[in-house]
C-alpha cells in the first residue's frame, strides 16, 4: 500500500509497475527487483520545454506504455544507463493523455479531412496540436533530420504550414543544446534500437561526463519564479534556491494509476501559468515538508500553458484535458477516479467570476456533468473510502480558491488577506484529512509568510459589501465536518 509519503518515489513505481520487460520477473537478463532500480523518470510537457532549455547533457526517452516497441525496450535502456553511470533518463509521451497513437501531437495535418477535403483522410483528434510537437523539434531538435526519414506538417503561429522531421516511438536521444556540432549528440530510433546501439549512446554520454539533473524540484523552482510567467505583480519568487519542494508533477495517466493505488494520496490541481497557484504555491510546500508529505501536482493544461507564456500562440489553440479530444480521459478522471469530487464553486453562469458546471458529450451521445475545476484544487484521496450508503467517496477533503468562503477577487483572489488566512485553513483541512485516514498526527506550523503584496501594497477589494469574517487562524477547521456522504 502507497501513501504520500517522501518515502514513495511514485516515478519510479509507475515506471516499474506499467513497463512490463523492465521488471527482472519478465527479463531476467536486463529486468531489475525493485522500482529503487529505476532511473527513468516521466515528465510533462511544461518540464519537458525546460529542460530541453536547461544547460548541460540530458536523456530522453519518448514513447509512452501504449507503444509495444517501448514497452520491449526499456528495460534493456534502463540496465544500459545504470552500467554506464546514468542517473537519470527523461520519458515523454507525445501521446497527449498517454492513450496512444489516437490521441499524439505528432499528427500529420495531411491526414486530416480538412487538409485534402472531406472524406479523403481519417481524421486525427490532435493534429490541431501537433504545432506542440513541431515546435520542439524547430526550436529545440533542430537537426533531427540527421536521424530520421520522416516529416509532418503543422500550423505555427501565423498559420502557416512548417514542415519538420518525425520521430517514432521508442526515440532515445542524448541532446545538449550548446553543443557546436549540433543539440542532438546521438539518438536511436526504433529501427536501429539494438543492444550495440543503446548501450553505444550511453557509452557517448559517460564519456561526456554523465548527464546533468534536472530534477522535478529544479522545475519548480523554475517555474514558479518571480516574474516566470509573466505575473508581473508577483514581489518575490515561490521558493529559495535549494528550498525543499514536497510538490511533484505529474502526468495525467501518471495520476491516473496513483489513483487506482490503495492508500491515500495528496492531490493538487495546479499550473505554474495560474497567479492563483503562483501565490499559494509555497504555502502549500510549508504543510507537504512539515508533514513529511509528496503532493502530487497535475495540471488540466496538458501542455502547461508553455506555447502561449513563451512563443504566443493564442488560447484558442491550447492544449487543454477536457477538450473534445479528450473526453473519454476526462470522464475516466471525474467519473472512475474521482467520483463524488465536492464542487466548491457556484454552479451558475451569471455569477461574475465563478465558474459553473458544464456538460460534455461522449461518443454515444450520452451527456455527462462533470467537474470544471478551479485551480488552485487540493484534494485528500482514498479510493477505497466508502460513503454511509456504501458508494465510492474516494475524496477525504478538499479546499480551492472559491471554497470555503473565499471572497472572489478576480484573478487575485489569493493576495486579499482574509482569503489568503482561509486558503491557510483551508490547506490544513486537507491535511489533517489525509493523516486522520492513516491515523497519524498531522503538524500544524506557524506560517510565517504574510498574503503578497501587489505594487507593495495589500490587496484591496472595495466590491465586498456586508461584514468581512475573520477566522482564529486553523482553529476554524475543527467546527468544519469532513465532506458528507
């Protein structure tokens, strides 16, 4: 049974536990015992974009568990790196909500009906996307071309068709993006992915010197910085260099399989894009490490906002979880994971600045309400909870910017006091759910950051009419019953 504990590297247990022939029970040669083994390590897209912008020599490993050939491999490419010294390798699925092929931001624009004219092609959900393929490969893997045969076409900003260089699953590469012959120093394609061939590449890279980390926390520090992602009216950044994050990114079919796993889990529905999760990002951080927790961070912008923040594409053309493209993984998400999941925002469409409830239709026609989450979201999880009338609750408790109480400051809602002391509580509530499931103590602390400021001054909302509450800080929460059945 998993749990949030630090003690969990739940990367290297999903790897472990998805990728049959890295286990030693089904390759006794290459397999290893245990996930501690492991040094291959999933990343999203918004991780993915800075490390590829990252100095030093990384690894990557793109494919995903719906890939056989993947699947095949990576055990070999697992024992190869750790022979060699490796300590990390990236995996990346271009797979948007790692379902397979039908879901890959690697489409062809020619095989969409739109391209030749109806009828003529198959359409491909995400070919709308694969701009977020092909900027990668023409910002970052600009000599592919020496490794692959095949090419895409994709829309870039001004809609104009780019052609580029394809790459198929299972793709190793060893890429440093100073390097003067070129960012991809050796790579391996499926054809060429050979025993002599896979350990040649990590071979290179021990010469080079190994690989240089960049590690989950190094991307938060990063992200999350002053200024980042354009949060102008942020006064300072969410961690200190060297700061130990308890918060951990992960993919969607990552959280996925978290969520199918006995034990309970902390759960945050977050994205360094957001100011709201920019402003309550280090509180968060202060439970986690004072409470010896993982908080496991998922985004709803599959591609992490990263297109619009940094080669401005226009929000029309994001890559989102509950598009149409995604339907059947986002009811899986709220339907078989998460069933019950409180909603904490008005379900109304005329309340300014709220959010409401919309309904989206599955493959049969069947229409399903479904969650549409402000974000900051944390969430304490057991699947295995029951309801009084015997149904699956799984969620323990549950706190976002517009529960709770939490006077609704537009974008800023986290920097008006009151409501940055109730996000505090609110943040312990959780807590305090998610150890009283394990039966251990959680630890209340003193925090000592105050609700940021804006211009240096506090945050003012002269639209609150009617008497402003203040609550005893963490005290509050105990009249306050877990979420009702």
């Amino acid at each position: 049974m998993y749990s949030s504990s630090v003690k969990y590297n739940m990367d290297r247990e999903f790897i472990y536990e998805n990728y049959a022939s890295i286990r030693k029970e089904n390759d006794p040669v290459y397999g290893v015992g245990s996930a501690e083994d492991v040094v291959i390590t999933p990343v999203t897209y918004d991780e993915l974009n800075y490390i590829l912008n990252a100095d030093g020599r990384h690894i990557f490993l793109f494919g995903g568990t719906w890939s056989e050939k993947t699947q095949e491999v990576i055990g070999r490419i697992n024992c190869f790196a750790v022979k060699h010294g490796i300590s990390c390798i990236y995996n990346f699925d271009f797979s948007a909500d790692g379902e397979g092929e039908d879901t890959s931001i690697k489409a062809d624009l020619r095989e969409q009906e739109s391209y030749d004219g109806p009828g003529k092609k198959t359409p491909k959900k995400c070919a709308p996307y694969n701009y977020e393929y092909g900027e990668i490969v023409s910002r970052n893997l600009t000599d592919l071309g020496s490794w692959t045969d095949d090419e895409i076409i994709y829309l870039d900003l001004y809609y104009d068709a780019v052609k580029v260089p394809l790459l198929h699953e299972p793709f190793l590469v060893l890429y440093d993006k100073d390097d003067p012959m070129g960012p991809i120093i050796y790579a391996v394609d499926p054809d060429r992915m050979t025993d002599d061939q896979i350990e040649n590449l990590f071979s290179i890279a021990e010469s080079y010197g190994g690989v240089t980390p960049y590690t989950h926390q190094d991307y938060m520090y990063d992200a999350f910085k002053i200024n980042e992602r354009g949060h102008a009216f942020k006064t300072e950044d969410a961690f200190k260099k060297g700061e130990q994050i308890n918060i951990t990114p992960v993919t969607l079919q990552e959280l996925r399989w978290i969520l199918s796993q006995e034990g309970s889990f902390m759960v945050l529905f977050a994205g360094a894009w957001c100011a709201n999760s920019q402003a309550c990002i280090a509180t968060v951080n202060d439970y986690a490490v004072a409470n010896d927790l993982r908080i496991y961070m998922i985004d709803i912008r599959i591609d992490g906002k990263y297109p619009i923040d940094f080669w401005g594409y226009p929000r029309a053309r994001e890559l989102r979880l509950n598009n149409p493209a995604f339907t059947k993984s986002y009811l899986d998400l709220w339907e078989r994971c998460l069933p019950g999941a409180p909603i904490l925002c008005k379900v109304s469409m005329d309340t300014p600045g709220k959010s409401f409830n919309p309904y989206i239709m599955d493959d049969e026609g069947n229409e399903h309400a479904v969650l549409n989450v402000d974000v900051p979201y944390l969430l304490a999880v057991n699947k295995d909870r029951l309801s009084g009338r015997g149904t699956r609750m799984p969620v323990l408790a549950a706190c976002n910017h517009d529960g709770f109480e939490l006077i609704n400051c537009k974008n800023s809602f986290i920097y008006y006091k009151p409501n940055y002391r109730k996000y505090t509580a609110g943040v312990y509530f959780v807590v305090n759910a998610y150890c009283e499931s394990l039966g251990i103590e959680p630890k209340d602390i003193s925090i000592n950051r105050e609700a940021p400021l804006v211009d240096g001054e506090p945050v003012k909302n002269p639209n609150i009419s009617g008497e402003v509450k203040y609550f005893k800080e963490h005290d509050w929460y105990k009249e306050m019953p877990l979420l009702k059945d």
